[in-house]
C-alpha cells in the first residue's frame, strides 16, 4: 500500500467485519441473521477479502473467527437449492465453484492464518476453518461435517486436507458419519492446534498472531509454502472432481430425502438412488 492510497480491506463489507492494525488482520464473520450460514453471496465476499490479502506483504497474520458462541452454521441450505437448480447444468456447475474456490483463496494467502473458533463450526465453515493454518478451538465448540449424511459428498477440495492433518482412517471417520468432533477430539486428532477455556479462542489466536509478528516475514512464509505443498502435493489431483460428484449427488432422491428428514427431524431411508 502506498500513502494515500485507500485500503481496499476498509470498505464496508456487508457480511464481514475487517480490522487491520499494524501487521494483523482480523475477520469476523458478521451474518448474524443466520448463524452466520454460508450462501453463496456471503461466499464471495470472504473469497474476495482473501484474494485482497493474498499477497499482501503489509500483513504477516490473519484471524477469521465468529462470535463468542458460534463460528458458523455452515453452508446455507436454501442455497444449495439454487445452486443446484439454476437454468443449466454449466451454470450450476459455475455456482458450486463457490466453495473450493474460497477455500482455496483462504490457503493461498502468504501470511500465515488462524481460524479462532468458539461454538459450532459446521460444514463448509470446517472446510474453511482447515484451509487455515491453525486453528484454535474453545472449549465447548465442534466440528462436524453432515453432508454424507444428508446424502451429498464433502466437496469443497477439503478431503485432502482433512487427510493430511488427521490421516486417512480418522478423515473417513470425521467425513462419513458426520459425527461431532469436539475441541478435545480435533487437537488430539491434529485439527485444532490448542485449546482454549470458553470464550478464550481469539484471545489465544492473537498470541499466536503477536508471536508470528514477531519472526521474520519471508522464511515464515517461504516455511508455511513449502510445508503445504509437502503435505498434499496430490490434492488437486484427487480433488479436482469432488464438484462434480457434488452436483450428481445434489440430483439424487438420496439428497431430497437426506434434506427431507433433516428438517422433518427425522431419520432418513436412502435407496441408493
């Protein structure tokens, strides 16, 4: 940034809340009305504050958190619906880009980046949360992933990350039964990096932040580049397609029977079909 030149993470988001001060960026997310759920315009704004911090060499950490008593509700599922039924199949296609290109925006920013989670952190908001560098969870919150059991697969790129922190057979666990896994679970597991009392997860990620601050910029980045790449140099190679596999199963009665029950809170009977 040059002196006088307005800062284009100042502007007035309408779903996140962006400070900036001295090398420390912080994001909350602000969609209160809903939990914080993830549509599809609340997926681009975070996609775009992530692509502003990107290379940002005034900006050595970042936090993205919720508030004190949730993180996110994740993915919102009316917007599922329309992505799923928008005129063609290319355009639905395009939509469902949404997701893995957030994700994606989130792990290439060059400063390192954590994710200070309080309460539930479900669905795409955990894709989001791993795309981070670290995460720090308080006590009382989770993760969770429900897609497989609402009838669709976890796309979003994220299986391979999910992978690398936790392992093949504990990645099948956390993805296929879409059970809770607590702060406890994620930090012995290698999700979460520390646990935190309640209501302490942003305050122990801005000493993590202070530390970071604290090093050398560019071996830190050249560090966090270089140990991504180790971690899942086949990712793209064995995600690329989870789109597509989301858009077939978004057409399946599987899917319109997983919703079904999930709001008639109910148990679902899938076919296969």
């Amino acid at each position: 940034m040059s002196d006088g030149e307005a800062d284009p993470l100042e502007r007035p988001w309408r779903h996140v809340e962006v400070t900036h001060e001295g090398g420390l960026v912080e994001v909350h997310l602000k969609r209160l009305d809903a939990r914080n759920a993830l549509d599809l315009a609340f997926l681009r704004e975070l996609t775009e504050v992530a692509r502003l911090l990107r290379l940002r060499t005034d900006v050595n950490a970042v936090i993205v958190t919720g508030t004190r008593d949730y993180f996110s509700a994740g993915a919102d599922l009316s917007a599922i619906k329309q992505r799923v039924i928008a005129p063609t199949v290319l355009e639905s296609r395009e939509m469902i880009m949404a997701g893995p290109d957030l994700c994606r925006a989130w792990e290439e920013i060059e400063a390192v980046t954590i994710a200070a989670v309080e309460g539930y952190c479900i669905g795409g908001a955990s894709a989001l949360a791993i795309a981070c560098d670290f995460r720090i969870m308080g006590e009382g919150s989770y993760m969770r992933l429900p897609e497989v059991p609402l009838g669709i697969n976890m796309s979003w790129r994220s299986v391979p990350r999910i992978t690398a922190l936790v392992g093949p057979s504990r990645a099948k666990r956390y993805v296929i039964f879409g059970e809770r896994a607590d702060a406890k679970t994620c930090l012995d597991w290698g999700m979460a990096d520390e646990v935190t009392p309640k209501g302490k997860a942003l305050d122990i990620a801005r000493e993590w932040a202070r530390k970071i601050l604290a090093l050398p910029p560019i071996p830190v980045r050249m560090t966090k580049e270089a140990v991504n790449v180790a971690a899942s140099p086949l990712g793209h190679a064995t995600a690329f397609m989870d789109r597509d596999q989301y858009l077939v199963t978004t057409r399946t009665k599987d899917f319109t029977e997983g919703v079904s029950a999930f709001f008639e809170k109910r148990e679902p009977k899938f076919r296969g079909d």
